[in-house]
C-alpha cells in the first residue's frame, strides 16, 4: 500500500473523540480505498 492522503475537510472532533477520513492506495490491481480512523477520547 501507498499513497495515504488525509482529507481534512472531513477530519472532524465528534462527542467520542476524533474522526479521521483518509484514502490509501495499492498498486496491482490499482484501487483507492477511502479509510476512516476513530480515536477516542480519553476517559474522564
């Protein structure tokens, strides 16, 4: 895999922490894949 952008306009602050939206690529067969990535909030 290659390639990984952020896109930051769709990165955002949620009630549970943070979500992150990005692509990721491969090569053979050539695909793009769009990723999300939640990381939660530390607990209080």
């Amino acid at each position: 895999m290659y390639g990984p952008y952020q896109i930051p306009q769709y990165s955002r602050a949620t009630d549970h922490g943070v979500q992150i939206y990005s692509t990721m690529s491969t090569w053979n067969p050539y695909q793009v894949m769009l990723m999300t990535l939640n990381i939660p909030a530390p607990l209080q």
